[in-house]
C-alpha cells in the first residue's frame, strides 16, 4: 500500500536498509551521551545546514514532535503575549495550546486570502506555513513583509508539511519546526526545531528552566551535541542517512512544485474533482486537498484503496467533502502516475 496521507506518509524506499543498518553498526542501543551519539548530532546539524540552506548561525534542536514544539515555545519564547495568524485547524490549535500557558491573540482569515500583513501586537508572531488541513500556503514574499512590519517581534513558523519539500528562506524566521512524518520521508517521533540567533537571545534573556525541555537547556546542551533527554536516537540516524542522499532543496523543491502543477492541472480537467483552494496565490504545492460531493469521496478512496493506494482523509469539518494527496519528495513518480490514472478514469458516482 502506497501511502498518499499528508503525514504520516509514504517512507523514503531506502528506510528498511538504514534500519538494518542502524541495528549492525549498534545505533539502536547507543547511549546518548557518548561520543558516538554526539558524532551523529553533529553530523546530522551540519547535514540539515546544507540540504536545507539553514543558516550557518542558526542552532538546531531535536524535538519529538511538533506539538511538543508549540508547547516549548510558549514556555520559553514568549515572555508576555503572542499573536496567531491561522486559516486552518492546526493553525487554532496550535493557538489553543498557547492559550493554556500564556495570553495569546487569535488572528483568523479565510483560507482562500492570503495572509494579512499589518503590525501587531505580541512578542511572538506565529505562523503555520503550509496548512495540513486545507491545503494552503504561505509565500516567502509574505513572511518578508511582515517581518518588516513587525520588526522588534520573533516569528515562529510551523513547518510541518513543507520543510524538506519546498526551499524556505530561514533568515525570514526565528523560530522554525517540522515533524519528520512529512516531507522528510521518514517514520513519526522526531521534530526539527530551527533557531536565529534572535530566539537565542530571547531564550537567554526570560531564562526559562521549569521544564525538562526548556529552550534555554535545550541550547546549552545543543553546544555539545547534546540533548536534555534521551533522544530519537534511532531516528536521529535515519534523518542522517536520508539528508546524506538527498539533493539539495532548491532541486527537490523544483520537482515537487512540477509535481504539484500536474496535480492541480489534473483536477482543472475532471468534471468531478476540484481543487478544494481556488485562489492559485495561496494553494499548498505539498498538500493538495480535493473537493466533490461525499458519494464521490468516498468512491475515490475506495477505488484508490483497492488499487493500492492510501489518499489522506479530510481533515476536521471538511472530512465528507474532502480528500487530501501528499505531494512528498519520498513518494515516488511512478505511484503519483498510478494514482493520477485512477483519479482520471473516475467515473461519476450514481
């Protein structure tokens, strides 16, 4: 079964091999403080540096997951308020987690306008670049504009579905983050934080040490290649051995953006599917999110799971009238080709 759910998705092929891998050369019972481990941490950063084009001055952490950063940064980045700019389900809750350790401002749009650039207020501005449930994305050129109208707040930007996948310009953030379950191509239980030297110096300044995984301990023990506790150590590895494969983003970003032109292009040509975003400014090129009437949701998963193929369910409110694909570098051409013959061939449901 090929899985085309936006996340977890479709593993990188080669994922099985670096297991066996990790097992021969005593990854998966490594301990986490010893050199070895610290090797590993170190090469992984310089790794993801590279593929990615992050900043050289830039620190990365390892989280276990996205959520686990949303609470992070609300105890630790945000000394008095935050705002957040949201479209879409993950967008709110990441507002609604907020909102449990620390005053937070909710700043919704509609899904087919693009982000609202205006000075606000908060230390914090966070922003869900690729919105999971939708189907939307947030332009480089936005995020420009409203640094520069914001220019004494940090941004946060939740990554989630789109690092790896598409080119980011890092230095447009100060906080950035992903899950691995994505774009990334591997299996759950490992996150990617992203830090400007601006988000350090905001974590050094409020000096937050309440928590096991509190940024100001998460750094100092990033300086030695190290964690506050015992890591994903296992999927720190298969992180490495994945970045060491891949090409550099700007190549990966170009197919995947080809790839998303032919999806969209597709359902622009059927009478039954539709794109779900109309406003071409503002669609995901990561996760595209279809729209028919339920009789032919469903019709579609059903022939799609027959022929071998798993398409992501609609997310919350949009889970009768909606289907979502992964448009992820680890799926491979020959299944998106399979899939788009299926969705061609459909025929319309009685």
């Amino acid at each position: 079964m090929t899985s085309f759910y936006p996340g977890p998705s479709e593993v990188y092929s080669r994922i099985p091999r670096y297991v066996q891998e990790a097992h021969q050369a005593g990854v998966l019972s490594m301990n986490h403080r010893s050199a070895a481990c610290m090797a590993l941490v170190k090469q992984t950063i310089a790794e993801l540096k590279k593929k990615l084009r992050i900043p050289k001055s830039y620190t990365i952490l390892f989280l276990s997951s996205a959520t686990e950063c949303w609470e992070v940064l609300a105890q630790s980045l945000v000394a008095e308020s935050s705002t957040h700019l949201y479209n879409g389900a993950f967008g709110k809750k990441w507002l609604t987690y907020t909102q449990a350790l620390k005053p937070a401002t909710a700043v919704p749009f509609h899904h087919e306008t693009e982000l609202p650039v205006a000075a606000y207020p908060g230390d914090v501005l966070c922003i869900t670049h690729n919105e999971t449930s939708n189907g939307t994305q947030v332009s480089m050129q936005l995020l420009k504009q409203l640094r520069q109208q914001n220019p004494k707040a940090l941004l946060a930007i939740d990554a989630t579905s789109s690092m790896a996948g598409v080119a980011l310009d890092f230095s447009l953030g100060d906080v950035w983050f992903a899950s691995v379950q994505k774009c990334f191509g591997l299996p759950a239980g490992l996150s990617v934080m992203v830090c400007s030297p601006r988000a350090r110096a905001r974590v050094q300044e409020l000096n937050e040490r309440q928590h096991y995984n509190s940024l100001r301990s998460q750094i100092q023990f990033m300086e030695k290649f190290q964690t506050t506790h015992t890591p994903n150590v296992l999927g720190i590895y298969l992180l490495y051995r994945v970045l060491q494969d891949l090409e550099l983003i700007r190549v990966v970003s170009k197919r995947v953006h080809q790839q998303a032109a032919a999806w969209y292009g597709l359902l622009d040509q059927t009478k039954i599917l539709q794109p779900f975003i109309k406003n071409k400014q503002v669609r995901s090129q990561t996760v595209v999110v279809v729209t028919a009437n339920p009789r032919q949701i469903k019709q579609v998963k059903t022939r799609a799971r027959k022929a071998g193929l798993l398409v992501g369910e609609g997310y919350g409110e949009l889970n009768d009238t909606t289907f979502r694909i992964a448009n992820f570098p680890a799926i491979k051409p020959g299944e998106i080709k399979k899939l788009m013959t299926l969705l061609k061939k459909l025929p319309a449901a009685r």
